[in-house]
C-alpha cells in the first residue's frame, strides 16, 4: 500500500486518486510532461480551441473522427472535456505513440515528454495550453489504515528520503 511512481501513471490509472491516494513526498525526478501534441505542419492549430474547429472540419470532410494516439486514455478524455473538444476517438498506443501521426495510425497524440526532442524529431509540437499535466516520480500511499508494521515501514521511508 505504499510505493514509488510516476504521479501520470497514478492520476491515469486509478479514479478520483485524490480520495484514494496520497502523495507523501515529490521525489524530484522522473520529471515528465504529459502534452497534446499535433503535426508541426498544422500551422493554423496551437491551440485546444483550434485543434476543436480541426476535429469538427475533420470529421465534415472525411466522415470520421480525428484520431489521438495515446497510452492517457482517462488524462486525454478528461483534459478534452474540459476543452469542450468531443470530435474524436481514441487509438490506444503502448509505445512509440509520437510515430504515429507519420505512420498514419493517428492524427494528433497525447504523450509523456521530458526534453521535447523525440517530438521534434517526429516533426511534433505542442498546444500552447496542450499540457495535460506535470509529473515525477512520488512515493505514494494508499488512504487506508495501515497495519503497524506498514506504518513502521512508512515511517522510516519517509525519515530516509528526508534525510
């Protein structure tokens, strides 16, 4: 009930994780962004406001959905509906996810970004308020009552990582 992660992998997996989780401390790295990110040659989209007016042009002119690759299925469908953005569909995508727009499984991708340079280097770029969420690694815990050797162990851990 206690262990270390990427608070991507906690928000994404497990449902209203405030009320189930708690971060007992940021470990400072693993330091990654989660992003929405569309084709460099999309010049006329920088934002979520245009990337909404392209998946409504999208799916007029091509009678389907725009295609967002992603391993973020809960992140990408909740940041999207707080965007209003509803024209389109989901690819799941467990690896290589920034390929995708040049291999022609996906449109635009949602994916995890330290440096930026992978995304440059399949000719990406990121919304300007495309940024789903920061994240780094974090030993986190479960809100249950721990028994007392659990609790002993957290103690120290914490303690250590202090230190």
């Amino acid at each position: 009930h206690l262990g270390i992660t990427g608070e991507d992998l906690l928000d994404e997996q497990i449902e209203d994780m405030a009320s189930r989780i708690r971060i007992v401390r940021k470990l400072g790295f693993g330091g990654a962004d989660v992003v929405v990110a569309v084709p460099k040659a999309w010049l006329d989209v920088s934002d979520m406001a245009d990337l909404d007016e392209v998946a409504l042009a999208f799916h007029a002119g091509n009678g389907r959905r725009l295609r967002v690759a992603t391993k973020y299925v809960n992140l990408t469908r909740r940041f999207f509906a707080r965007h209003g953005l509803a024209g389109y569909r989901i690819v799941e995508s467990l690896g290589a996810t920034e390929g995708a727009p040049a291999a022609g499984s996906a449109e635009v991708i949602v994916d995890i970004t330290s440096s930026g340079s992978t995304l440059e280097a399949n000719y990406l770029k990121i919304l300007d308020d495309g940024l789903i969420m920061k994240s780094q690694a974090v030993l986190a815990e479960a809100r249950l009552d721990l028994p007392e050797p659990l609790a002993n162990l957290r103690s120290r851990l914490t303690s250590a990582l202090q230190a």
